[in-house]
C-alpha cells in the first residue's frame, strides 16, 4: 500500500523568500573615499574612509608604506604614512580595499618627486680622478662634498667612512653611507666626508678600486667616480701641493714602511741616463722649493727608499700677474695699549681672502706659510678660525706684552677651494713684501727646504686637497 505525505507549500515559500532576503542582506557592499591620495616628496600621511556592511582587507604594492588598520568590518578611517621620495620623478603606488566576497576598490596613491632647482650638482671639489691613502691601517683622508641633492656612497670594504657616529665598512652593491645637500653646510657649499683604511697593505703593490657618489634620486644619469689607491709598503708620493708663483711645498702620503724619501724637483723630465739630484727627507717633513720661474712645470718626482717604484708629479707655478691680492696696509703699534692695528685693501680681481696673524712659522717662505694656512682652513675643526672676507676691513691684534707684528693674507673667491698664486705678509722687523720680488732669473737654480711637522697632526686635520 502506497503512503502518501502531504507538505504545506505555504512553509517552502517562506523558506524561500527568507533565503531570498537572507542572500540580499549579505552582498558586499564596499565604498571608499577619496580614491587618490597625493603625498608631497618628504612624505607624510593621509587617510581615506571606508563604508561597508561586512569585513574587508588591505593590499598595497609599497613594502615602505604604512597602512593602519589592514583590516577590519564596516566602517572605518584608514591612514596611510610615506615616507620621503627617492625619486626625482613623480611616482605612483595601489592600495586596494577588497570587501569579503566581493570586488576590490583601487586607492591611487601619488607622491611628488624632489624639486631640483635648475640641473643636478654633484661633485668633489677636493679630488679629481684619484684618491691616494697611505700604506698604514687607520690612514685618514676626505671627500669634500658639494651638492643640491641627497647623495650616496660606494666603495671598497677595505675603506671606512665616518657616518656621524661610527666607522662603517663601505661597500661596492649597497650604500652605507648617505648624505643630504650641502649648501648649509659651510661657507663654500660644501661638507667633509671622512674616509679611512680599514687596516695596512703589505703588499709591494697598490690596492685599488672605484669610490662612487650618487644622486639618492631615480632619474639622472650625474655621478662621480674617483679611483682609491692604498699605497704598497714602500711606496712615496705627494699629498697636498701647494704652488705660487714662485714656490712649490708638499707633504708626503707613503707605505707602512717607508722611513726615508727620496725627493727631486726638476724643470724638465728625467731622461733614462739621468739619475736626478736626490735629496732624502722622511715622512713627517714638508719639502718646499722656493725662488722657482713662474708660469713653469716642473716635476716632482719621490719614492720610498726600498721601493724600485719612483713617482713624478707634474706641478705648475702660477703667475704673478693679474692676481687676487689682500693688501696689508697703515700696519701701526700702540706701545701704550700693546695693540698691533692694520687693514686689508682687497684688488679689483678679489673677491675674498683668509687671513693668518701670527706663528712661529712666519720665518719660512711664502709657500710653506700657503702650505699651512690651506693646512688649517680644511680642518673643520678651525675652520671657523680662518673665515672668509669679502670687504675691505680693519683689524687689530692685543698683546700682552709688546712684540713684533707678523701678518699673512691668502686671497681667493668664496665658493672656492683655489687660492691665488701670491700671498700677501706683512713682518715687522723687515716689512718684507715676498709678492713684489721681481721675475726669478732664467738660470737661477730651486732651492731646496724641509720643515719638520708632526703626522698625526696631519692626519687629525685631514687635508687632501689636490
């Protein structure tokens, strides 16, 4: 026998219309405002609305973009924090808010590019082409560092550089060392990067490689490449010269273990059967030629005794002519206030000027005293002893007990690193003016000189300027 079961349909449509309804009320629904973002170059934050009737998640395709919350239901304000552009160009990143079950909603986000006054200016005014370290671990050089662009730098491992608080290996693929642009730094428009060797060649040979500096920003093709050398364990060449019209002076960068220097300046080059007139000095001498012929090349050649290897420099004295000058002039002494009282008359072809009032150097040539005051005024530590003037000015210098005058002038242009190829002094007990002498005769030989410093004094001052 059959059974029969009997179903109401009046329960089955309920059902129906219930989970009709049920479905409707769970679309997705997902709203979000506004949909573009735009940051400034050094970054910041904004923050868009979500309006939604269920959970939703967060993507975005910038791994140093902040985003809070990344997830979360219904409605809610989201912020999103960047940080600074490393781009010159504009540059453009998603987020996408997708409800659950349902169709993600794009947010663009666009963030400005560094605005660069005029071309990109990147460069190294203390170098051009090659870096020389001594042979020794810990051997201090720089880079002086002009730009209008947040930077990077490159190099060898066996290079440290100073990052404002400690010693970092440099590298080749990452960089470790950054830096900003450098028109605050001081008055030339420049900073000091300070560079060291990670420890001491001992090999006979060079160690060499490429130092890199680069605009931080995409979008420009400017960068400076300068070769590093380390020297070998014998080796000896020059390291800051210094030449005027009628003088040359340099200190030595040598090996670990150089302890004499042969040294020779000539007006012509060595041929192969000329042995050259040698003179030995050490490491921590500087050697000056004075009475030379302006407007000449000579050539500087050294190597450290053990080595087979001799370097030749060539040096170019300047011109005594249509030069910057800072005149010393109505040099007087107050006996009654033991005070010393001058002024300084700049040229027509100056437009800036260092000054130096007084040490017991003052003895030496024009050209040791230009060694030493390009010495101090690329020590950062003394610079601000040394500024630069640009006007006419009067000066005047208390004692404390009565004694002779001696006064230098170094003349030259702001934003420059060259100086003139004269200097003025002013000495009391012979008022010598070393800048009026006369051309030196043609047959008139170099004399030769050396001034016993101290080393570590050099490297605490860190000069390297060729």
């Amino acid at each position: 026998m059959k059974q029969y079961y009997h179903l109401s349909i009046l329960p089955l449509l309920f059902l129906l219309v219930v989970a009709c309804s049920e479905d409707s009320a769970k679309t997705p629904e997902l709203e979000v405002t506004p949909t573009l973002l735009e940051f400034p170059s050094e970054g910041g934050f904004c923050t868009f609305e979500i309006k939604s009737n269920t959970n939703w998640t967060i993507t975005y395709d910038n791994p140093d973009m902040l985003v809070s919350p990344q997830s979360g239901s219904y409605n809610k304000t989201v912020t999103v924090t960047l940080p600074a552009s490393s781009s010159i160009e504009e540059l453009q990143y998603l987020i996408a808010v997708k409800p659950e079950g349902g169709v993600a909603t794009n947010v663009r986000v666009k963030q400005a590019g560094q605005f660069i006054s005029g071309d990109v200016t990147l460069k190294v005014n203390n170098y051009e082409g090659y870096v020389t370290f001594g042979g020794e671990g810990g051997d201090l050089d720089s880079l002086r560092i002009m730009s209008n662009v947040s930077w990077l730098l490159y190099g060898p491992e066996w290079i440290e550089a100073w990052d404002g608080k400690r010693w970092v290996p440099l590298s080749q693929t990452s960089a470790v060392i950054k830096g900003s642009r450098t028109t605050d730094k001081d008055a030339e428009g420049t900073m000091l990067q300070l560079l060291r060797t990670k420890s001491s060649n001992t090999s006979e040979d060079y160690k060499m490689a490429d130092l890199i500096l680069k605009p931080a920003y995409s979008g420009t093709d400017v960068q400076v490449t300068l070769t590093a050398l380390q020297l070998g364990r014998h080796m000896a060449v020059p390291n800051y010269v210094v030449s005027l019209s009628d003088g040359i002076a340099t200190d030595w960068e040598v090996g670990a273990d150089v302890k004499t220097i042969g040294v020779y300046l000539s007006d012509k080059p060595l041929g192969a059967n000329d042995p050259g007139e040698f003179e030995a000095t050490e490491p921590d001498y500087i050697s000056y030629w004075d009475s030379l012929q302006e407007n000449t090349t000579y050539y500087l050649y050294s190597f450290g005794v053990g080595s087979d290897l001799t370097s030749m420099v060539p040096v170019q004295t300047g011109s005594s002519m249509n030069q910057p000058l800072a005149e010393i002039q109505n040099v007087n002494m107050n006996f009654d206030k033991n005070e010393w009282t001058w002024q300084v008359k700049m040229n027509e072809y100056c437009s800036g000027y260092r000054m130096w009032s007084f040490s017991a150097y003052f003895d030496y040539p024009d050209v040791v005293l230009a060694w030493l005051l390009g010495l101090y005024t690329q020590d950062e530590s003394r610079l601000s002893e040394f500024p630069i003037y640009t006007t006419d000015k009067s000066f005047n210098w208390v004692m404390d007990s009565p004694r002779h005058m001696q006064v230098v002038t170094w003349a030259g242009g702001k934003g420059s690193n060259h100086y003139a190829s004269v200097i003025d002094r002013y000495n009391s007990t012979t008022d010598e003016r070393y800048n009026d002498a006369p051309r030196r005769a043609a047959d008139r030989k170099p004399s030769y000189g050396s001034l016993k410093v101290y080393r570590d004094e050099i490297r605490k001052s860190i000069i390297r300027i060729k």
